[in-house]
C-alpha cells in the first residue's frame, strides 16, 4: 500500500515550522479535522502512512532546518539537535561527552541504512517505549528542548514520556534538541539489549551509569511494553553488590514486581539483561557489547 494523498511542505526555519504547524493553510481555515505531522527521517511514521495506519492532511519537513542540525557544548552538558541522524551520532560527528555511550547506542539501532535517516528527536517524539533512544535519556535525566509559539522550555525525559506513544509536546510544539549531561572522568556506563535478531527492538534493555563525582548511581530497565524503569537508591546498592546469578534473581524480584514486569520470560531476561550491564561497568569501551 502507499500514503493516501497529502500536502507536503518542507520547513526553512524553525519560525516557519511552528507556523506550519499551527496554522491550517486558507482552504481548511473551517476545518477542525485538519492533521499536520512533523518529520524528519520519517523512518517511523512514513511506514506508518504506508499502510495507513496514520493518515494526514499535511506533512511538514523539517530536515534542512539549520537549527535542528545544531550541537552546543557547554561545562556541564552537550545540546543535540533533534535532526542529528543516528548515523551521525554513530559516527562521532559531535563531542564524545559519555565516553562511548552515545556512539555505542546508536550503533545498534536498527540497520545502517535506517540509522541513515532516522534522527534522535524523531525517535523521541515517536516515543516508542521498546526504542534505544528513549532508554538512553531516560537513564541520563536528559532535558528535552521544546519550542512552540510562545518560545522555548525545557522538560524532564522522565516527564516527557506520559506513556507508550505519549509525550508532553503540545499541539503547536516541536522538539528541537536533547541536552545530555557530560560525564565526568570517573564516569562509568553499561548497555545491555536483547533482540531476537539484529537489527529488531529489543526485548529487554538493561543499562547503569554511575558517575561518583556527581553522586550518581542509576539503572534502568527498558523496552517493556510500558516506558522505562528507573532503579536507585537501596535497591540498586544492593543488585550492585551480588555478582551471583542466582541471588542476583532473587534481588531483583522487588524490583522486577514495581517495574509491573510480570511474565516469567519477561521477568528472566529483564534480569539478564541488568546483570549483564552491572558486569560490564569497569570494561573497556572496545569490549563492550
């Protein structure tokens, strides 16, 4: 099948962009039924109007943006544009400000030919909750940018991501860029997922990044049917200190059971997948997985 008919625009400026898609052009100025979706690499929602399952009256580009291509680096933190390609970001064409970690990411997303044109803030708009990106800022306490008719704000991943397919973005909004912490010199992460085969969404992700020199120790589980899983505190100090597969198990049933992770494969491989990760914190880059 293709896309039933559409309107295609492609954006210059962000200005343009925002107007786009706040205003429905004159003809449909009566309309309330008007649907305008933003894209970039369309590498979601294009297959999505292949086979109809979105349909839209108006496709707004966004890809030769100036802004979107953006990246900053600032003390304490490295500003994305949400148009980056995962290519690009596979390919350490920005600041490595996470020792590895972001490269890592992107590498296995997918196939080469998709991380072409698939962009970081197209995965996050998506909000696809078995999708690397949305784990990896989730575990990093990324700040989404957001710029609409009345400016730009800043928003939490954590309360960015209402649900599968969810977000915070308001109907007048896009999202413009990511704002990743930079880690410091004794910083330490891991990322575990598990595909059936290449190149699919994972089943299970399991992550950790610990950076002493800020007093910070999180883990996440991800790619569940509902958004990350974030574990700190008590819970994580005690899945850090048993190596054992055995106990390890039996630790992490608590978490497994607030995580709503409850059928027994899900449960098995949630687990593995987060022992493996804390198993891998103290590797070299060149041997993680």
């Amino acid at each position: 099948m293709k896309a039933a008919a559409f309107e295609y625009q492609r954006a210059a400026t962000l200005d343009e962009a925002i107007t786009l898609l706040s205003d429905p052009p004159p003809e449909r100025q009566a309309s309330v039924d008007l649907v305008t979706k933003l894209c970039s690499g369309s590498q979601s929602l294009g297959p999505m109007m292949n086979l109809r399952l979105a349909q839209v009256d108006r496709l707004v580009d966004l890809r030769r943006i100036p802004e979107l291509q953006a990246v900053q680096l600032s003390s304490t933190s490295l500003r994305i544009g949400a148009a980056l390609t995962h290519a690009q970001i596979e390919d350490g064409l920005l600041p490595d400000v996470t020792h590895g970690l972001l490269a890592r990411v992107a590498s296995r997303i997918a196939y080469r030919a998709i991380r072409n044109r698939g962009t970081l803030g197209g995965s996050l708009a998506h909000a696809d909750p078995k999708a690397d990106w949305v784990s990896t800022m989730c575990l990093l306490d990324a700040g989404i940018i957001l710029q609409g008719p009345t400016g730009e704000r800043t928003i939490r991943a954590a309360d960015f991501f209402l649900g599968p397919f969810t977000t915070a973005l308001a109907s007048d909004e896009l999202l413009i860029a990511v704002e990743v912490p930079r880690f410091s010199a004794q910083a330490r992460w891991a990322y575990r997922k598990f595909c059936r085969k290449p190149g699919e969404f994972a089943q299970a992700i399991g992550a950790v990044w610990i950076d002493p020199s800020r007093g910070i120790t999180r883990a996440l589980l991800g790619a569940r049917d509902s958004m990350p899983h974030i574990i700190e505190g008590d819970d994580l100090a005690r899945l850090l200190r048993t190596p054992d597969p055995k106990a390890f198990n039996l630790a992490m049933a608590p978490v497994l059971d607030t995580a709503g992770i409850e059928e027994a494969y899900e449960r098995d491989v949630a687990a593995a997948m987060l022992r493996r990760a804390i198993a891998d914190l103290d590797a070299p880059l060149s041997a993680k997985p």
